[in-house]
C-alpha cells in the first residue's frame, strides 16, 4: 500500500519546518543571560558548577 498512513523517516511528503528565527532567538537569549551573570553578577566557572582538571606540570 502507498496510502501513505504510517510513519516514515525517509522520503516523507512534507517534512517538518525549521525555525530558524526561534532558534535564533534562543541563542541570543543563552548568549545574553550568560554575559549577563558573567559581567554583572560576577558568575565564574567554579560558581556555575564546573570544575577543570588542573594540569600536572613536571
């Protein structure tokens, strides 16, 4: 049958629109509210919950 009725990854009819201005937007939302705690709020890495291997030197 080719009725088309069930679900398909490859070769579908109409594929599933990009945002692309919402993802754009999400990003500069990440980007600002991430300077914004770095720049004003003083936030740095150990505070945000990261932590980095120190190097070992010899």
């Amino acid at each position: 049958m080719t009725s088309g009725t069930g679900a398909t990854a490859l070769h579908a009819e109409h594929e599933h629109p990009r945002h692309l201005v919402g993802n754009v937007m999400r990003a500069i939302r990440v980007f600002a509210s991430t300077a914004f705690g770095v720049a004003v709020l003083g936030q740095s890495d150990e505070a945000a919950g990261v932590y980095r291997r120190k190097a070992v030197r010899p």
